[in-house]
C-alpha cells in the first residue's frame, strides 16, 4: 500500500490497479493521530466522504491500520 502525491492530490494505491483519492486534511490529522485512533477517525470521517464505488473497494480490501499508519507517515 502506497500513498502518493499526484499533482497535489493523494492517492492510497492498494494495487497498482486500484486506488482512492485521500483529502489532504486527512493525512495531515492522521498523521497527528495516535496509532490507536485511526480507526475511529476512518469509520468517522474517511468512510462517509468516499464515492460508492471507493467505499466498495475499501470493503473488499482488506486496510491493516499499521499499513495505513506507515503510508501516512511515508507520504511527502
């Protein structure tokens, strides 16, 4: 799992094929955020404001936080 600026927009690759565009307020809060928040953080104010079709793709995947943690805090 990678998380990359693209002309100023972030995107959480889960494969190469598949992605979803992160808000950069997002990244910036979680990556203020204890480990064991983000979960909560997630389900209330990730989830909500993804399309059908990213919160379909959220839910086939499976996100470890850890994994989610370390792209944050790897994204420039």
């Amino acid at each position: 799992m990678i998380l990359e600026r693209i002309q100023g927009a972030l995107m959480l690759h889960i494969t190469p094929e598949l992605c979803i565009y992160f808000r950069s307020e997002w990244v910036e809060q979680l990556r203020a955020l204890p480990y064991d928040q983000f979960g909560e953080f997630i389900r209330s104010t990730i989830y909500p404001s993804l399309s059908d079709k990213e919160r379909r793709l959220w839910n086939k995947t499976t996100i470890n936080n850890r994994d989610l943690q370390a792209a944050v805090q790897a994204a420039i």
